[in-house]
C-alpha cells in the first residue's frame, strides 16, 4: 500500500509554486486579521462529532463505518506549514504519492490542515474551531481520507483519492445550504482536475 499524506483542497505543486487556491479556508485568514489566539479546547473536534461524521460518511460513501479515530493535532499555520514541507520531502524519498494540503491563499504558510496516512493523524491550523460547516467540512474532508487509509482502499493514483473526500465535502456544505466554489472558490472544472489521474 502507498503511504501518502493525504491533503485537502489545493495542489502541492501549485502551493509550492505560490498558486495555491486563495479562499480555501476563509475563517483561518479572518482569525490571523483579528488577532485570534489559538482554538481553546472545548472548540476542538468531540468524540460525538467524528462519531457523527464517520456515520454519515460510510452511509453515504463507501467507506468503512470504523469508528478508530485519527489523532487529532492542532499547530499554528507557519508550524503547520513547515511540518507539511517536512512530511513532503520524505514521501518524494519514499517515492510515494501524495496529495494537497488545504491551504487559505496564495502558499504553503496558509496551509490549514491535511492528513497524514502513517501517523494516523489530522493536522488542523490552531484557528479551527468547528464554528461552522464550512470549518467542519475540512474535517469531513480529512477523515474521508482516515477511513481511506483505514480501510486500506486502493485507487488509481493521489488524485483519485481526493474524488471521494471532496464529494463528501460538497455534500457537507450542501447539507448546509453552502457549496465548495461559494466557500472555497472549487469549481466544477477545477474539482475535476484535482480528482483526475491525468492531470
């Protein structure tokens, strides 16, 4: 199996080239304005909430109803940016795939969460706080990619992996009367390049 770190919403290449997709994640960048210290932890993620997610993703999407969650880490988004370009370099000497990482802007210092598959963890940005189903969808996204990596599900390439985490992002944000252009500036065309194998 392939270890990856598994990421949500912009290309690694295009983060690293500083054309990340700016809007991604519009309540990181507000906090970082306002001054926002980092989430307290009664903000962070409940056991009834990834309990909640999990539910809902295996009956919607066909992924494991597994119910070991990830670790959860919370870190400033310059921290978090840093260990991403850490576990970046080591899976190209691994020579394994990898996907994006979520980011709010215009590089890799606004990256606000991704997955890693052999630590079993989600990184979010230390300004997440679950105070909206825009918030909420990130970890949608992320645990998508935990139950993936759980299940042990094989797929054509990184890209294909993110098709599911990102149908069941959408779907979230649906739920809510919101979408991933409105939120997060996906749109159609780009959602399908960054699910496709051959781009």
């Amino acid at each position: 199996m392939l270890k990856h770190l598994c990421i949500c919403t912009a290309f690694a290449a295009l983060a690293l080239s500083g054309l990340g997709c700016p809007g991604a994640a519009p309540w990181a960048s507000l906090a970082a304005e306002q001054g926002t210290t980092a989430t307290s932890e009664s903000a962070r993620p409940t056991q009834a909430l990834l309990t909640e997610i999990v539910a809902w993703l295996s009956d919607h999407y066909d992924l494991p109803a597994d119910y070991t969650y990830p670790e959860l880490k919370f870190l400033p988004v310059l921290k978090l940016a840093s260990l991403y370009r850490q576990a970046l370099a080591q899976e190209r000497n691994d020579q394994n795939g990898i996907n994006e990482p979520a980011v709010q802007g215009s590089g890799l210092i606004d990256i606000v969460a991704f997955y890693n598959d052999k630590t079993r963890t989600i990184y979010l940005a230390d300004t997440w706080n679950g105070g909206s189903a825009t918030e909420v969808s990130v970890l949608v996204h992320e645990m998508a990619h935990h139950l993936q990596n759980i299940g042990e599900l094989k797929y054509e390439c990184a890209a294909a992996r993110e098709k599911t985490a990102y149908l069941a992002q959408e779907a979230w944000l649906n739920r809510h009367g919101l979408d991933l252009e409105q939120e997060f500036e996906i749109d159609k065309f780009t959602l399908l390049i960054k699910t496709s194998c051959v781009f």
